[in-house]
C-alpha cells in the first residue's frame, strides 16, 4: 500500500475522487455509446470499476482497522517500554555499583597476592639465611668442640709441667733472708 492510503485524510480524499472518476467514466462511456453492444460493454466495465470501488473501500476499511489496532499496540508497547524502563533504572545503578565493588575487590586481590609473592620472597631469602647460619653456628660448635679438647690437652700439659716445677721449688731451700 502506499502512504497516502494509509494516511487516514488522503484516503478518504482518494475514495471520493476514485468514486467520482467512475462515474465520469461511466457517463462519458455511455455517452459515446451509440448501439446497445456498446452501452452493455460501459455498463459492465462501469459494473465491473464498481466493484473493483468496493474492494478498494473494503481494503482501505481494512487498513484503517489494522492501523487503528497497531497504534493501540504502540501505545501498550510504549507503556510495557516505559515501565520496565523505570524498573530497570535501579537495577542498572545497583549493577554499575556491583561492577565497581569488583573492580575494588579486584584490585585489593592483586594487591594482596602482590604482598603475598613479597612474603614468599622474603620468606624463602630467611629461611636460606637460616640454613646458612645454621651451618655457622655448626661449624662453630666445631670449632669451640675442637678448642675445647685443645684447652684441655693444654690443662694436662700445664698440670704435668705445674708438678714438676712443684716438685722442684720443695726441693729447692729458699733462701734466707738476711
């Protein structure tokens, strides 16, 4: 259909006209006639933009009806729309408020895994030291193990030296003193 059927004023224009046309046509056409075979043919072809008129007026009818039911439906599907509308603006605000919320978790989590990465760091470089000085405090437990049975071994030769010299000083008279 065009867009001038559709358009309720240019319809109702173009039904007069298209009725006013037939007649015309149909005076002129009986007009000319001048037997009866032709008066029959205008009559028939008149009948026949009759009807062609009234499936025209019952298509535009149709039309109209359609057009009247589809804007009805507009007008619902714009209120459907209005109303979820309004129902969804909170949800979109409660939704950007989610989606920051995890943008802040997020980042505390990287953060945090962050920190935890520098604690294993730290974690394992103590627990190296550990071992090294583990191995220092052994190798000095060695060393005072070992300076220990010097010590000793030098005790028993200060106490072997200590009772010969002993033995001597008894044996020796001290002098007298004037």
């Amino acid at each position: 259909m065009t867009r001038s059927i559709l358009t309720p004023c240019r319809a109702a224009g173009s039904s007069r006209l298209v009725r006013f046309l037939t007649v015309l046509a149909c005076s002129l056409a009986l007009m000319g006639c001048e037997d009866d075979g032709e008066k029959k043919k205008a009559l028939a072809e008149a009948a026949e933009a009759r009807m062609l008129l009234a499936k025209a007026m019952a298509d535009l009818t149709s039309a109209r009806s359609q057009i009247a039911d589809l804007k009805e439906e507009l007008e619902a599907f714009k209120e459907t729309h209005n109303v979820l509308q309004k129902k969804a603006e909170p949800l979109v605000g409660e939704r950007n408020i989610a989606i920051a919320e995890a943008e802040k978790a997020q980042e505390k989590i990287t953060n945090l895994t962050a920190q935890l990465n520098e604690q294993v760091e730290s974690t394992g470089a103590l627990r190296k030291e550990i071992k090294e000085l583990e191995l220092v405090i052994e190798n000095q437990e060695k060393t005072i193990a070992e300076q220990q049975v010097t010590i000793e071994e030098l005790q028993k030769i200060i106490e072997q030296q200590q009772s010969p010299a002993e033995e001597q000083q008894e044996n020796v008279e001290p002098p007298e003193q004037p």
